[in-house]
C-alpha cells in the first residue's frame, strides 16, 4: 500500500513537471490551459502528499541514506507544509472560536 501510495504521487509529480515543461513552448490558448491544469495538479498534489508527510517520516524512508540531497528537499518541504497546514488551521480555528464570542456574548 506504501509503495503504491509513493508510486501514485510519484506519477502526479512527474505529470506536472511535463506540464510544465510544455508551458514555456506551448501558444497562448494552451498556456493558459495549463496555467490552470498545474495549478489543480498542484492542489490536488498536496491533498494526496499531505497524509504521506504524517505516515511517514523522512527517518522511516527505505533507502533514505542513498539519497542525502532528494531527503533534504523532502524534508524541507515536510516541515514548511505541515507549518503552513498548522497555521492556517490555527487561523482558522480562532476566527471560528472569536465569530463565536461575538455572536453570543457581543
């Protein structure tokens, strides 16, 4: 399941580097097109990896000490995610918590 997890976001990946490989040749009409296709790519990317940055950390990765630069990157990119996922819950969770003084005792 692990391997077929990784596998599927390896494709998506791969999927919207040719993307955007094709973006720099490719005339207007199309470009905007795939403006828009990365872009989903992109957010749909993050909902699928988002789990895989909580199942599994970089220090239970097989084959994690052959790789020193890609665990880097990972690594960077696990860390700024889960900051952005946990500021913008925290931002979230206290504008509902002050929407929630106000309306009942404002």
């Amino acid at each position: 399941m692990k391997k077929a997890w990784l596998n599927f976001i390896l494709h998506l990946t791969s999927y919207i580097y040719k993307n955007k490989t094709e973006i720099v040749s490719a005339k207007l009409p199309r470009s905007v097109y795939l403006a828009f296709s990365i872009i989903i790519l992109e957010v749909l990317l993050f909902v699928i990896s988002l789990p895989t940055y909580f199942l599994f950390p970089s220090a239970k990765l097989e084959g994690a000490e052959k790789y020193q630069e890609e665990m880097q990157k990972y690594r960077l990119q696990r860390k700024v995610t889960l900051v952005v996922v946990f500021t913008v819950a925290g931002i979230i969770t206290l504008n509902a918590i002050l929407l929630f003084l106000i309306t009942f005792f404002g």
